[in-house]
C-alpha cells in the first residue's frame, strides 16, 4: 500500500465505516489539518461518529500540511513542494479511542489550540470573500444566468495558458518574496492550484449571490463561506495528491476536469 488518498468532510460523513475501512486496506487516509481541527469544532456526537469510522490503532490518518504552507514552501525553494502525502503535520491530539466517544471533552490547551486554528479558517474565508466580491472585475463577461458564459469562464480558468497569464499579473503583497516566475509554474504546483480552484469556487459563490455579495455575512452566510473555503482546500489537496475522495458533485464534476487521469472515490 503505497498511495495516499485525500478524503474530504462529504465523504467522511456520508460513507459507512466498512466503506472507509475499506479503503483503509488500499490506501493511506490522510485529511487537510484544516479538517481535523474543523471536525473537532462539530457537536459530540457528529465529531464521534466521524473518528469511529477510521480504522483502530495508531496513526490511522495522516494529517497534511495547509496548502499555504505549501506554496510558502514553493516560493521559498522555487519549485513545486510535491504531493502533500509529503508534508505530514503533528498534532497534541491523538487519533485514539477518546476521540471517538461523545463523552471526550478537550483539555483547555486543546481547545486553545482549536480555537487558534479557527482563527486561522476565519481570516481565509475573509480573503476569500475579497476574492468573490471583485470576480465580476475578473471576468465582465459574464452574465449572470447565462449558462454558457459560465462555462466558457470555467474553460479559461481550466486552461493552462489562460490561468498562468492571469497567474502573470499577480503580485506578491509588500514587504513578501515574489511569486515564482511564470515560466516554472505548472499544474503540479500548489500555488497553480489553488488560484485555479479558488478562482472556480469564486465563481460559484458569485453567481450564488448573483453578483451581490452583502457587506456583512449572517452566521450561516460565513459558515457557509467556511465550508467552501475548506472544500476548496481538500480540492487542491486532491490535485496534488492525485487521489481524491469526495460525495459532493459540485467537487466531483471539477475533479474530472482537473484531473482526468486521477483517482476519483465517490
């Protein structure tokens, strides 16, 4: 058993433990830190049902890094960081048989460090929404309802060429290390990517909002935004990996666009 397989939170929550053990007997589980911290946030009894599934004994998940610390890593080093099969993160929490009782309550250094992680999530889903407000800017071609301008939007940003010219006029914020250049990035890059992705995903949540993002998010609005945030994240982990579980056809239908030659669980 070689292959790492990135599962998402549909897939998690929406398959019967034999079907994730079973996978278990194939390939490496591995989720998104970003997941797990976020799984730790449900209700009792969902965060247990979802640790029940994996199989027992030690390590039976493997964390992965964020993909911000991927691209930092390729900025650094100028090429791309690899499969984040890679990148393993460690964590104060143990994946044991504590996790996956309802009854588990985390220590106040866990929570605080939930709690940080969290943080983090909320300050991505804020840049992301920055990114959905100006994606009319992006692409003024676009009519909302218009199904065909919609696709041809997703064909350009699917289209290497047309994603690294736009990749091309990016710039690093002030005071930070300068993208790598153009002509070394491709599509096993994390920060190729996640511009791909995160652009698709903005596009769906504008024209969600049909081009009307309000000023201030409701609590479900963001937790919505969350959701998003971190489904694209599994996305680009996916990608990278080359094999990708998900229950969501949204993420399935871009799978197959992405990466044709990859492994698809559903």
């Amino acid at each position: 058993m070689t292959d790492s397989i990135i599962l998402d939170k549909s897939f998690l929550q929406g398959s019967k433990t034999a079907a994730i053990r079973s996978l278990a007997q194939s390939h490496r589980l591995a989720v998104s830190d970003a997941l797990f911290y976020e799984l730790l946030t449900c209700a009792a009894p969902v965060r247990a049902r979802c640790f029940a599934k994996f199989p027992p004994g030690p390590g039976p998940v493997e964390l992965v890094s964020h993909v911000g610390t991927l691209m930092k890593i390729e900025i650094e080093t100028q090429r791309p960081a690899g499969k984040p099969s890679t990148h393993r993160e460690t964590t104060t929490f143990a994946f044991n048989a504590r996790l996956t009782s309802p009854d588990y309550t985390l220590t106040r250094t866990q929570q605080a460090t939930v709690q940080e992680e969290m943080d983090q999530l909320r300050q991505s889903v804020v840049r992301f929404i920055g990114r959905v407000k100006i994606t009319g800017e992006l692409f003024p071609s676009l009519r909302i309802g218009n199904n065909d301008d919609r696709l041809e939007i997703e064909r350009l940003i699917l289209t290497p060429a047309d994603l690294l010219r736009f990749y091309g006029s990016l710039k690093a914020p002030s005071g930070e290390k300068p993208f790598p250049p153009t002509e070394l990035v491709s599509e096993e890059w994390a920060i190729y990517r996640h511009l791909q992705i995160e652009l698709l995903f903005a596009l769906d949540v504008y024209i969600r909002y049909h081009g009307n993002i309000p000023k201030t998010l409701s609590p479900v609005a963001f937790e919505k935004m969350e959701h998003d945030v971190l489904d694209a994240q599994g996305l680009v982990l996916g990608c990278l990996e080359g094999c990708f579980a998900t229950r969501e056809n949204k993420l399935k239908r871009w799978w197959r666009m992405l990466c044709p030659n990859g492994q698809l669980f559903e």
